[in-house]
C-alpha cells in the first residue's frame, strides 16, 4: 500500500491536465482498443485480427472469473485513508483482483505486438500502452501493484494458449469445430461455477453492500457472450463465408466506417431493448451480439453488397 500512498501524494499535488491523460489512456483507449483487431480483421489479415480477439475474449473471461472467486475489493475499501481519483469512480466497480483495465490493454496491444513480433517500434509502443495502462491504474487509485502486475503476467499465459492453439489448428483445419463448441462447452461451465459459487457480502458504513455479487456476475455473462460471440463467428466464417482482404482502399473504408457504426449502435442501444431481461441476459446478448457481428455478420454483409456491386 505504501506505493499507492505515494502515488496518491503525487497525484494530488498534480496538475490536473496529468490526471486527465491517465483517465485517457486507461479509459478511452481501452473502450476503443477492440476496434483495432476488428480493422485488422475485415481489412488487412483475418488470422491476425481473429487471433487478437479470441486473445481479448479469453483473457476478459478468465479475468472476472478469478476476480469472482478471489473477491478482492478495492484499495480504499482495504485501507480508507486511500481514495480514487474522481475521474477514475465510474470504471472501478466491483472487485479489484486482477484490474480489468489492465487485462484488456494487455490482451489487445499483447496480440497485435505478437503478430508484430518483426516490427520493434511497433512491439514497444504496444508495450509501452500496456505498462502506461497499468500504471493508470495505480496512478488513479483504482487498483494495487498486485492487481495490474497479476493482470499482465495472466495475460501473457493466455496468449501464449492461444497462439499455440493457432499453430494447432494449422497442423489440422478441421480442428476448428473442437476448438470452436469445446470453448463454448468450457464457457458455459465457467459461467455455471460462477453463478452457483457463494459471496461475502459486506457493507459500507452508510449500510451499502461494498461489492453486490450480482453486479460481479453481470461481468462474468458479458465475458461469456463477448468469448461465444468470437468463437461461433469466427467458425461460421471459416465454414460459410471465407471472404477476402484482397480489396480496394474504398471496400476496406466501407467495410471500417460501416462495421464501426454498427458495433457503436448495438454498444448503446442494445442494453437498453433488451433490459425487459435483466442485466444478466442484456449484457450477454449486447457483448455477444456486438462480437459475431465483427467476426460473422458484417463480413457477410459487406461481401454480399460488393458481390451485388460488382
């Protein structure tokens, strides 16, 4: 705790402008990292952008399914003489081990650095994001050196998984269908442990629970339907669809600008049409209807417009 003391008496001092750029990097650019794979997908290299998201679904799964069976809260409530920063409140729910902030930039930049293994600049700005995203975390108040450390370190584990499950899939194409329902089947258990383990439920001085396991769970079903929507996307457009990359500067802004503002939509109206469900089913049907759509439905759509054009 003494690091984020010290961090704390730094902040505090700071001029708020230096605030603001770690609420950026650890905030905004985390929201809009998963558009990058998703570019890299439609556009330059599927394998590429199909591996970096199965990276970012897996590790956003396993993430809150250990912070739902370690229950860790949150720095300030460990120890009340620390507190987050303003601008870092509405991000830092629930528990805090690992930080899920941490585990996204991770995962995404992770990915795109492996696949950019021969480019140095572009594995050390992708390093550089990651350690920059960490420390924002700190910096904000929103989580210990444990928790970010822990992140990247899990991170790294299962990234090297799915890079091995590649390579195993080239040795046998039609290895996809396992790969594709047993991480499914894997999914729906995980979700399962989740929902039936127990809770502590603590309260705040002001009688508040500290940490509702339902809010916690709501997590655990938005990582399930972001990892299912990946997996069944991905190998219904291995099966049904294999489109190509090979296209005009024009298709690729079309198929960037289009998928975009599709994916924007269904991020805000989707938990507000389907809320009759609960915040359980919304989320899952919003993350996993946002997923298929980058790895499935936008790529049938944008090559039925083009097969049409042309």
């Amino acid at each position: 705790m003494d690091y984020l003391f010290a961090l704390q008496t730094i902040r505090e001092s700071a001029p708020e402008f230096i605030n603001l750029i770690f609420v950026i990097i650890s905030e905004y650019f985390i929201v809009l990292s998963f558009i990058v794979p998703a570019v890299i997908y439609w556009n330059i290299d599927k394998s590429a952008g199909a591996t970096i998201m199965m990276g970012y679904g897996l590790s956003y799964e396993l993430n809150q399914t250990i912070k739902n069976f370690a229950c860790v809260y949150r720095p300030w409530i460990l120890d009340s003489r620390l507190h987050i920063d303003p601008h870092g409140v509405k991000s830092a729910t629930g528990y805090s081990f690992p930080s899920g902030h941490t585990t996204t930039a991770a995962s995404v930049y992770g990915g795109i650095s492996i696949w950019q293994k021969k480019r140095t600049w572009v594995v050390v700005l992708m390093s550089f994001l990651v350690l920059m995203t960490a420390f924002a975390r700190n910096w904000l108040g929103a989580h210990t050196l444990k928790d970010v450390l822990w992140a990247v370190l899990l991170v790294g584990i299962w990234l090297c998984i799915i890079n091995f499950l590649k390579y195993w899939l080239l040795k046998n194409p039609a290895r996809d269908t396992v790969l594709c329902f047993g991480g499914i089947a894997i999914s729906v258990i995980l979700l399962i442990v989740v929902s039936v383990k127990s809770y502590p439920v603590d309260y705040a001085a002001d009688g508040s629970i500290l940490v509702n396991p339902y809010d916690m769970l709501t997590d655990c079903y938005s990582g399930f339907g972001n990892l299912t929507g990946i997996l069944l996307g991905w190998w219904l457009q291995r099966h049904f669809l294999n489109f190509s990359t090979q296209v005009s500067a024009k298709a690729k802004i079309f198929r960037t600008v289009t998928g975009a503002l599709v994916c924007l939509l269904i991020y805000l109206t989707f938990g507000k049409i389907f809320a009759f469900t609960g915040a359980h089913i919304s989320h899952l049907i919003k993350y996993f209807t946002i997923f298929f759509y980058i790895l499935y439905l936008h790529p049938l759509f944008f090559t039925k417009v083009m097969e049409k054009g042309n």
